[in-house]
C-alpha cells in the first residue's frame, strides 16, 4: 500500500505486518558488548534484538550502550548481550492493527515494538519513525506532544486531539479495556504536566511530605472523557506552617488549572482546594473511621469515593498507609459491609417484564437510560466492596474481577458475565459521550436505546441481568435478607 493512499480512517485498520519490510538485526543472549556494538555500528541502527531459538528474548539499546560505557567501561571486553539485555520485552503479534502498536507505545512510552508470529518466533520490529512514515498525523505523539507543553494554552489545545483519538481508535475497534486504559494513561499525564508547568511557570510545588490523590473513576483508572475532578491532599502530621502553606497554595493552583484545560470543577465540591478534601494522614485517619463506624448514607457515598484513592503525585507511602487504615478498620466493624452492600443494592436495573428496559418518562433525559445509575455504579462499588472483604484495594474493575477469580468462592462463570456487563456499559457511556462532544453537547451518561441496534439492545438487556446478578451475590454473601436497617 503507498504511503499517499493510506488516510486517516484507514490507519488504523493497517495490519503490523506491512511495516515489517525487513528482518531486524538480530543477535544470541552469549553475544559479547564490543561484538554487539560493531553490529549497531555496521548497520546503523539504535538498538538490537536478542533471540534464542528463533524467539525474541530480550532488547540492547543504543542508550542502554551508552549507560554501561559510562558506568563500567572496564567490563565491556568481558560482558556479553545477556548482561545487558532488556527482557521485558513489550510485543505485538504482526496481523495486529496499528492502533494497538499505537496504544502499546503511548501506554509503556516506548519508541519500538518487537513484532512476533503466532508462535512467538521473531517477525521484525516498527519503530515510532515508522509509524510517522506513512502518517504524519500520528496520535501516538500526543504523549510526548503532553509532555513538551510550555503553558497551559497548550495542553487545552491537545485536550482537544486527545477526544480526536479517542474517536478513530473507537472505530477502529479497539477492546474496551484498552481504550479506557488508554484514557487514563492521557488523564494522567495532562495531570502530571499541570503539576509539573505549576512548578515551572509559578514556583508552585507540593512538598514532599503531601500526596495529591485522585479518587472515584479516576482513582480506578476507567475514566472515560473527564466531566468533572475528584481530588483530594493528603500530608504528613510533621508539616511545618509554610509547608501547610504551600499545600493550600498548590491544592488551589492545581484545581485552577485543571478546569482551565478543560477538567470542571466537581458540582459537589469533591476537590482539594475544598479545606475538607484536604488532610492531614492522622485527621483522614478518623475520618474514614467514622464513616465506616457510622454508615450513614450520607457517610456510605463519601466512602465509596474515597476508597479508590490513588497518588498520582506526591509521597506515595501516604497513599498505603491510608488503604491499610481502611482494610483494617473495615474488617473491626463487622456491619460496615452489610450496610454498603444494602446501600448499593438499592440501584437495581430499570429492566420490566419480559426483560423491556425501563427509560427516564420525563424531563430533558425522556427515552433514555442512564448508565451510571443502571448498572455501573452497582458494579464498580459492588466488586470493589468484595475486594475489599478480601483485604484489597486499588486497580481497575477489571482487575478486581481478576483477584475475585483467584481469592473468593463466587463463580467464575458469574465474575465472566459481570466482566462482559462492566466493559458493556462502560464502551456504550463512552461513545454516547463522544457522540455528545462530536455534537456540541456536554458529556453525560444518559443512552438511548433506540439508536442501538437490535443486536446491541439485546446485549444491553443481557448486561443489566448481569448486574442483578452482581446484587444477587451482594446479598447472598452479606446475608441481605436478614439485615434490618
């Protein structure tokens, strides 16, 4: 296929394949440095794969080179390719789609990719060059494209290119959970970059005794398009006055800037520029020890956000000394568990009989579904609270599901059918979310079901039993039935 013919839309349905024109250079494991750095040298090429019994095993650098040189010059006559090699070696099979090599680099923010045929064996290597070669409009670059921001005009300017991607790699029919792995990764570096351009520009710094959290979707890292933050501060109980000051001063930038790129701020004033989002270790300490001793609803809701805390930015000890606070105080109150899991199963599925889903009757939403309420909410905070009956927290839904299969007594066969309702409904909020910025329209959760088609309906009904059957299992393992609240 000629470069010139090859458009956007079509990108990404290119197969790896096409970019593998030639087998890489290659050499085994028992290869010495010197011998391996006159192969670089003689083809001319940044880095060199290593291959044993016809499979690749493992990845050398030009900067991995350069590294050992200047730390351990002595020892190069007498290291060999093993020494050195990278082994964790990030791959994609070569029938793939490009916009999985795409997503592979943007996610672990490589440059090449090591391509392999169905039984492993070497099939050649692409390399981001390649990628730019037959499409200069790459959205691969967007990370760097992140991290080379100079002011935040720019970062909303990419925020914009971010909701771009999104739409093509949706077309291009990537699996849920990538493409919500995906986002997060984005979220996380525009994030990452206001912290840093805070800093830069303003002199505006979180001290190191202090953890900026993210919590909710976010905090789960299955976020969709961003409608609102959920942040919080955690510090040390040691902090000195100017660092308290300091905290305060960055808690309020941060969520400045945040909305300016195009983040609002959250309606219900869950942010760390809010003095009761904002803590020291020992005072959230007693505050999620009352919410858990005292399950009002009203404590119940703030816990659930609360419990998928995750330190994007700061001292990351803070963060894990709060879950362990949290597991432990959990499992000292032996109804906190019955009360959130009554809690939760008060958000059953709109489904009627014979299975007819039950749409919003009035108001701006009439004929609609909202998604969250239907089901999402139900699992996420369904799956987390068993994971957390098992002395666990933090990861993704997916992931949860994933310990469930290995630590609990529920059947796998039900944990799979909640996993296909879960990445369901999660791909269906965001293309009517995108559908929605594609409009003009502000992002929500509300899905009409009579623009899916018969096939999606029928897979939608199905998802919503899936979540009675998350309620089902709540009930069963926290003995609903004889809880009188």
């Amino acid at each position: 296929m000629a470069d010139s013919l090859i458009n956007q839309d079509t990108f990404y349905f290119i197969e790896v394949d096409l970019l593998c024109t030639r087998m890489p250079i290659t050499c085994p494991p028992q290869t010495g440095l010197i011998e391996m750095a006159g192969l670089m040298q003689q083809h001319n090429i940044s880095g060199i794969v290593v291959v044993e019994d016809e499979k690749p095993v493992g990845i050398v650098s030009l900067r991995d080179l350069r590294n050992c040189v200047a730390t351990d010059y002595h020892a190069l006559a007498t290291r060999t390719v093993q020494d050195l090699m990278q082994t964790d070696l990030i791959t994609i099979r070569r029938h793939d789609y490009l916009f999985k090599a795409i997503f592979k680099m943007a996610r672990f923010n490589i440059h090449r990719l090591v391509v392999v045929n169905d039984d492993g064996s070497l099939a050649g290597v692409i390399t981001n060059s390649d990628l730019l070669r037959i499409q200069s409009r790459c959205p691969l670059y967007l990370s760097q494209e992140i991290e080379a921001a100079e002011n935040f005009e720019q970062l909303q300017m990419i925020s914009t290119r971010i909701i771009e991607l999104l739409q093509f790699v949706v077309k291009a029919g990537a699996d849920t959970q990538s493409l919500i792995s995906l986002i997060s990764h984005f979220n996380d570096l525009m994030t990452l970059q206001v912290i840093a351009l805070l800093e830069r520009l303003e002199a505006v710094r979180l001290p190191r005794s202090a953890a900026f959290l993210v919590m909710g979707s976010e905090g789960r890292e299955e976020q969709t398009l961003r409608t609102d933050q959920d942040n919080a501060i955690v510090y040390s109980d040691s902090v000195s006055t100017d660092e308290l000051k300091q905290i305060k001063q960055f808690a309020s930038r941060v969520v400045d800037r945040l909305e300016f790129i195009g983040v609002p701020r959250c309606p219900g004033g869950i942010m760390a520029s809010n003095r009761q989002w904002c803590h020291s270790i020992s005072t959230w300490q007693r505050i999620t020890a009352r919410w858990i001793n005292t399950p009002t609803l009203k404590n119940m809701v703030k816990f659930g956000m609360f419990q998928d805390l995750r330190v994007i930015h700061g001292n990351l000890s803070l963060g894990k000394k709060l879950r362990e606070h949290i597991i432990t105080t959990s499992h000292h109150h032996s109804l906190f568990f019955s009360y959130m899991a009554h809690n939760i199963v008060q958000f059953s599925p709109p489904l009627g009989l014979f299975g007819r889903i039950k749409l919003e009757h009035k108001g701006e939403h009439k004929g609609s579904l909202d998604l969250k309420k239907a089901g999402i909410f139900a699992l996420t905070q369904g799956v987390s609270l068993l994971t957390l009956l098992h002395r666990s927290m933090g990861g993704t839904t997916w992931d949860k599901l994933g310990w469930l299969r290995q630590d609990s007594q529920i059947s796998k066969d039900d944990l799979n059918s909640i996993e296909e309702a879960f990445s369901l409904l999660v791909r269906l909020r965001l293309m009517v979310q995108l559908d929605a910025v594609a409009a003009g329209k502000t992002p929500d959760n509300f899905c009409d079901p009579s623009l899916l088609s018969n096939r999606e309906q029928e897979q939608l009904r199905t998802a919503l039993k899936a979540v009675n059957l998350m309620l089902q299992i709540l009930k069963d393992t926290f003995q609903l039935d004889l809880l009188r609240i």
